[in-house]
C-alpha cells in the first residue's frame, strides 16, 4: 500500500515537473520564437536578440553614451538622448521595428491611426505583460495600473468615481491648502536671503502632501511616510527587473529582493494601520462609514460587496496596492509636470507674463476656484505644451492577450507593442518643423490628429487620475505664477533622464522674486 502511495506521488511530481518544464521552454524559447517569424514574414524585423536578455544590453549602451554628457544648453530636442535606440534602429528598420526586452518582444509603433485604434477598439485584450506586473509586482501590485481584463474592469469602475464630478470638485480646497503652505515657506526663505530654489524638491514635497490628505486625510502623517517608502522601493524594483529575464530570478534570496520585500512589508504594516483604525471606528460606532477620502471609498465598496462573488474580489491587499498605486501615480507624474512647466515658463519669460497677466485677469486677486480653472486656456496651452515636450511617461507599451488584427498587421498574441510617446511627440512629420521648441500656441487650436498626443494615453484605459492631475497642476501654478516671478538659475544643467519617468538629473534651479500684491 505504501508503494502504490509512493508511486503514485511520484507520477504526480514528475508530471508536474515535466509541466513546468515545458512551460519554461515554451515561454523562454518556443512562443518567442514563433513570434519573431510571424512578424518577420509581414516585413517586421529587428537587431538581432541574444540568448535570454534580447537587446538589454545594447539599449542599455545606447543610453549610457547618449545620457554621459549633459546637454550644452536648454534644448529640447531630446529624443535622441533619451531613446537614442528608437533613433538607430528606426533609421535602419523603418517605422515598424521589434527589439526583445529579455524574452519578451516588443514591436514599435508610431503610426497614429494604429495607435488610435490599439487604444479605442483593443483596450480589454491588450494590456500589462507578465514582465511588467512581475516587475511591479512588490512595488504597486496589481492595482489599477497593473491589472487586466475583468479585473481592471472592475477596478476602474469602482475607482473612476473618486476622480469625477463633485467629489473631484471636493479636493480644489486640499490643494489650495498645501499650496498656501509651500508658497508661504518659499516666502520666508525669501526674506531670509535665500534666492535660489530646487523646484523640483518643493513640487515633490507637495504634491505628496496633496495626494496624502486625499487618500489618507485623517492619517496624513502616516501618508507622509508611506510616500518615502514607496519612493525608495520605486528605485529598487527598477533595478531588480533588469534580471527578470533569467528563469526563476525573482525567488533568488538576492539582497535586492530582500530589501524590496522587506521595504514592501514596512508600507503594508502603515497601511494597515490605517485600515485597522478606519474599521474600529465603524465597528464601534463613531462612524457609519470609512470615510470620503479614496481609501475611505474603497474600504466601503469592499464592505457593499462582501458576500456577492461575481468572480471579482476586492480584498485587502488589492485595497493596499491600489492605495500604492494611486499614492505613486498621485505624486510623482504631477511633480515632473510641474517642475517641467516651471523650467519651461522660467526660460521663456514672456510666457510667464502672459500666464500671469491671465491669471489676475480671471482670479482677480483672489485664489484659484474650480470655477476659474476651465477660463485659464493660456495656462493650459502651456501645460499641454509642458506634456508634450517631457511626457511623463516616455514609452506606454501594451501586451496583445489574443491575436489581433491591427491596420494592415496580424498581431500575435503574446507580441508588446511598444508605443514610444516622447518620439511621437516630437515627431516633425506630425508637429512641424518647430517640433523641437516651446510653443504652446500649437495648443490654440482643439482639432488635431488623434494619436499624435498622449500623455495620458487614450480610450477606456487611459489614465483615471487626468483630471485630477490638470486640476492641480492648474491651482498650483496659477498660485506661484501670481505670488513669484522666476527666472532659471546660472547653475541649472539641462540633464534630462529616464527613471521609470523623465527626470531632471540635477533637479531645477530657479531664482525667485515676489510680487508685491
């Protein structure tokens, strides 16, 4: 009897051993395999892949002789310095190349009617690759920006709310607050003697400051701390996903993944303070509800759906990593734009006098409303501009799910198709021969091609946050605009790089003078 049972678990084992082994083949080696003939058979090619890491290491040279210099002087023709591997093999593969992230192809594509259709009518079969949640994975989880099919579904539809209507209306008076905080420290430094700022360390602090008190309000400082964790974990899982590429990386007791773990555990241990805290008060009363703040807003769709199985489950560790989510794509894009959009309105000082002249026009020496917002179009143009010229988000990439049918291509499943936005956005073919300059007035006009501009991608999947992210930085600059006039430093090094986003490699200096009321 005990050999029968021996045997019998030996099969078991060995069956799942050889399962595991021919899932590894497949994904390491017969799927991409099978990929790259698909595309090369419709003209599709590329450099040559190495075994396991593909091109990682010729991008990763690319970057590193393009970015070991900084630029001579404020230029904004960066595509070359930022995704200088777009630049070579575009010219020598045309528009439609593929390059391998590891083991996962990528196609690029830049044709705005692709783009347009990619994101309109495939937007529930394409999404985030095994590579990319696997790179995530401890550091956002599978929130919002990470999830796929039915379950981004049911996650954007229970999250769009807390971006929307009154309740997006309901946060103007946080970001008002914080703001009149930050400008009335920028004020005191002043006055101390100080005239030169790193801008981009104040927009970080307050757009962290913003997205703590409305995602955490009664927990504020717990927020605060939240926001350093995730920033130093941020860092760290751009580093360990480098070695996603090698079967079964990610298991390895690496100090990378050690810390990562550890630093994940410590922003879990904080959020579930709050939720604990959250949950005693309704349990014992001093509340009937978890509060109107985002976290506050999950917590009571969770406690609405508890019971009802519709193959959905919001639990709390997807609570947590949407909190996360939201927390990182809350701060850290709105800062970049803010911090580009000062650089920008530093170095073209007219611009900065027309925002200012439009903004005591509309505001009337009062502070910026919801109701102002929609009548400043001379800040907006710049913002757009702002987007277009250091888009947050340099590459969005999209994973087919199923075999698709895109323009004039078969696309297979499994296939990324990797969407580089900051060169579409500089593209001269689609912006002109001034595509490389600051003019907001291109933004004068509403009618242009679809496609062509996408800091927050488009259609179903585009980012739920868009709104939110204009109204503040609108508030925001409308309010130092009319309180500081600022002018670039002598010690600003124009130094674009790619950290996950584009960054200032030194950060932005500015020299700030206040305006008598």
């Amino acid at each position: 009897m005990v050999m029968v049972v021996l045997v019998i678990l030996l099969v078991i084992f060995l069956s799942l051993l050889i399962r595991v082994a021919f899932n590894t083949v497949s994904c390491y080696f017969l799927t991409p395999r099978r990929i790259k003939k698909l595309m090369e058979k419709q003209g599709v090619r590329g450099p040559k892949p190495r075994l396991l890491i593909g091109n990682i290491l010729d991008i990763a040279s690319f970057i590193s002789k393009s970015t070991s210099h900084d630029m001579h002087s404020i230029n904004h023709n960066i595509v070359g310095r930022l995704l200088p591997h777009y630049v070579a093999w575009s010219k020598q593969y045309g528009k439609r190349f593929i390059i391998w992230n590891g083991i996962e192809p990528r196609m690029c594509l830049t044709e705005t009617e692709m783009i347009k259709e990619l994101f309109l009518k495939y937007s529930t079969i394409s999404g985030k690759s095994w590579q990319q949640q696997q790179g995530c994975k401890h550091f956002i989880g599978r929130g919002l920006l990470m999830a796929n099919g039915e379950d981004w579904h049911h996650q954007r539809h229970i999250v769009a709310p807390a971006f929307m209507g009154d309740r997006l209306k309901s946060y103007a008076g946080y970001m008002v607050e914080c703001t009149k905080e930050m400008l009335q420290s920028l004020k005191q430094e002043v006055e101390s003697g100080r005239a030169e700022f790193e801008i981009s360390e104040y927009m970080t602090r307050l757009t962290a400051d913003i997205i703590s008190r409305t995602e955490f309000d009664s927990s504020y400082e717990k927020g605060k701390q939240i926001f350093h964790l995730l920033t130093e974990l941020q860092h760290q899982c751009a580093q360990a996903t480098r070695h996603l590429c090698f079967p079964g990386s990610r298991f390895f007791p690496s100090k990378y993944n050690r810390e990562i773990k550890s630093k994940k555990l410590e922003v879990e241990l904080l959020l579930m303070e709050i939720i604990q805290s959250r949950k005693d008060c309704v349990e014992i009363g001093r509340s009937s509800s978890y509060g109107n703040d985002l976290l506050g807003m999950l917590l009571n769709e969770m406690q609405k759906k508890k019971g009802i199985s519709n193959g959905f489950s919001l639990n709390l560790q997807l609570i947590m990593d949407e909190c996360k989510t939201f927390f990182f794509a809350g701060h850290e894009t709105t800062a970049l734009l803010l911090t580009w959009t000062v650089m920008l309105l530093a170095s073209n000082p007219s611009w900065q006098e027309r925002v200012r002249a439009e903004v005591k026009q509309v505001c009337n020496g009062e502070t910026p409303s919801v109701d102002h917002l929609s009548k400043l179009s001379l800040l907006n143009m710049v913002i757009n501009e702002s987007l277009r010229l250091y888009p947050p988000a340099s590459v969005l990439p999209r994973m087919a799910f199923e075999d698709i049918k895109l323009g004039d291509l078969h696309i297979p499943k499994g296939l990324s198709i990797w969407i580089p936005v900051l060169a579409i956005h500089h593209s001269e073919e689609l912006w002109g021969k001034d595509a490389n300059e600051f003019n907001p007035e291109r933004f004068a006009s509403k009618s242009f091609i679809p496609g062509r501009f996408i800091p927050f991608a488009a259609g179903p999947r585009n980012c739920v946050g868009q709104a939110f992210a204009m109204m503040e930085a609108k508030i925001i600059l409308a309010m130092l605009i009319s309180r500081f006039s600022f002018n670039i430093s002598e010690n600003y090094r124009h130094a674009p790089v790619i950290v996950l986003t584009i960054k200032p490699k030194y950060g932005v200096q500015v020299c700030l003078k206040p305006i008598e009321a």
